[in-house]
C-alpha cells in the first residue's frame, strides 16, 4: 500500500461521508472536511474579512476580559488541565494563556485539533511565542482526545470550545454535543464556549456571503477537495454559492446549487444533480441569550457567567459542570 493506514481510514470515512450525504435528501456535506490546507487558507481570509465580524469580537473579548476569564477560573482555586477543542493557530486563546501565565496560575495547555498540521505548527510557534508555557498537543477527534486528556491527568479540567465552532452543529446536535461532553468531564469542571449573538440579519448574512466571494471559493474548494482526494469530477462552474439566515430559528446556511442537469462522479458512483438542486453545506447557528441558557440547561451545566464584546454581537459563557 502506498498509503499510510491513517491516511487510509480517514480516505475511506471522508468517501464514505461524502456518498452518503450526496445520496441523501436533501443532498449534503460535510462542514467538517472544508479544512484541508487550501480551506485552512481560505478560512484565514475568511476571519480576516471585513464582513466576518465574529473574530474581531471574540478577539475583543479575549484581549479585555482575559483578566477577569481568569480570575473567574482561579477562583475555584488549585491546578487544572486547559483542553482547547479545535485549537486552530491559537491566536485568540494565546491572550487568555498569557493572562493565566501573568497571574502564576499552575496549569498545562492541552490544544486539540483533527488537523495534525496544526499541531505541528503550535508545537512549532508557541514554546517561541510564550516560553512558560506547559502544554502537549493531541491531534485527533475531539472526544477521543478529550478521553485521553483525562486519561494523561486527573486534575481539574477547564475546556475551552471557542469561535462559534459549536454554530455548525443544530440545535438539536449542539444538545447532544453538550450532553457527551458533560459526561467526560467531573463536578466543578468548566467550559468555556462561544457563541455568535442573534443580531441584525443583513449583518449576519453578508458575514456568509462577502462581496468579494471568499466564502463562495469556501465552499468551492470542497468539491475541489473532493476531485482531487477522491478522485471526483465536479465541475466547479457548475455550481453556485446561496447563503441564506432565517432570523426566527437563527439559522445560517449555506448551499451550492447545481446550475444544471448533470452527473458527477465520485470514486467509482455516479451522483445526479438536477438544475436547481441544492447541496447543504454548512449550518452557523446563532443564538440569543436565554436559548444559550436552555442549552445548558438541558445539558445538565451550570452557567457561571457570560464575556460579551461591547456590541453584544459574540459571547464566551463560562459553565460549570
Ligand atoms: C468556524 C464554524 C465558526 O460558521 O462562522 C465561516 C465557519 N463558514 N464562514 C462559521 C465559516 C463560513 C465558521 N466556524
């Protein structure tokens, strides 16, 4: 075999996902597998838009409530593990470990992500960036590396799940996603997860839908992605970008609509696309404030307290098992 094992399992459940999700209906994908190196790229543009106005907030909070983050945390008192779920570059968390360095709190970084380019990159830049700092990169699924976190140490764990990664599931999955990891975690541990704020819905919407078309090639790039690693022959002019927010249930979607009758295949399966039809892409859920609180709710977690920017569009929300 040419290809490593690993590479191999993740081919076949990357094929596997992106059959089934083009045989279902509605025809869907997978947000997850925008990430290749390309999407890391686009997404980087994506942050740094002028219409993507969640980074800048988050950012805010970060910057100016790292302080208060942290004294909210040591409050409770002894050593903790910090596990970031999706860690990406860690430039948002970066401030907050700063701050918890500043103030001699005794803790060790555990920065997950599913991209192992990732973190080698953080293996890389943080020693170089915070010298202090005492941490252990796990590359891999969220919950199996959550597992092992807990297996690694038995103290205290504080997790952090920022960016709004928690918007691409529904609400529905958000509550399941809520209740596992409540599971893994014991009485007085935290999380630490962001939410983007229901608000103007012109503002929403054109974070999802740039002028300049970077989220278009976003989405694109998928099916790109899919040609090339599974050896697919989409015809990317074929189809189009649609972004759309419905205010009243605070979702936003994403789709690509075939502009044609055609038949794209993929590995060996031939998939049909009617003109007009579209493919979900991706859901970004919004959240107003006491939906934020029914979730935790009903996923058994206490809430400790809310970080919010000065326009009220992002917030951080500290729980409590
Ligand atoms: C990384 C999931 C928070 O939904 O806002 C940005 C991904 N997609 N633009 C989001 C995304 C299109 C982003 N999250």
């Amino acid at each position: 075999m040419m290809f490593s094992t690993e590479k191999t399992i993740t081919n076949t459940q990357f094929l596997q996902e992106t059959l089934a999700g083009l045989n279902a209906e509605p025809k869907r994908m997978y947000s997850k597998y925008f990430y290749d190196e390309t999407g890391d790229l686009i997404f980087q543009q994506i942050m740094n838009m002028d219409e993507y106005y969640l980074t800048d907030a988050e950012m805010e909070i970060m910057k100016y409530q790292a302080s208060a983050i942290a004294d909210t945390i040591s409050g409770e008192g002894g050593a903790f593990d910090l596990i970031e779920l999706g860690a990406g570059d860690a430039t948002k968390s970066i401030h907050l470990l700063k701050k918890f360095i500043d103030k001699n709190l005794d803790f060790k970084y555990f920065p997950i992500d599913i991209s192992a380019h990732v973190i080698a990159d953080l293996e890389l830049n943080l020693p170089l960036k915070l010298p202090a700092l005492n941490f252990q990169g796990l590359n891999g699924d969220y919950f199996e590396m959550l597992k092992r976190a807990t297996e690694i140490s038995e103290r205290k764990k504080v997790v952090l799940f920022m960016g709004a990664n928690i918007g691409n599931m529904n609400v529905s999955e958000a509550q399941e996603f809520c209740v596992n990891l409540r599971q893994i975690l014991a009485p007085d541990d935290i999380l630490i997860i962001g939410f983007d704020l229901k608000k103007n819905p012109q503002q929403i919407l054109a974070a999802y839908n740039d002028k300049a078309g970077i989220t278009r090639s976003f989405n694109l790039n998928l099916l790109n992605r899919i040609n090339r690693e599974l050896d697919g022959n989409f015809d990317l002019n074929a189809f189009e970008h649609y972004a759309n927010y419905d205010p009243e249930t605070g979702a936003c979607k994403s789709y690509l609509i075939s502009l044609k009758n055609q038949t794209v295949n993929i590995g060996g399966s031939e998939i049909h696309f009617s003109k007009d039809e579209y493919i979900c892409m991706e859901i970004s859920q919004k959240y107003a404030q006491p939906e934020i609180e029914a979730l935790a709710r009903v996923s058994g977690f206490k809430v400790t307290r809310y970080f919010s920017d000065q326009q009220k569009y992002f917030v951080d929300a500290v729980w409590k098992v």
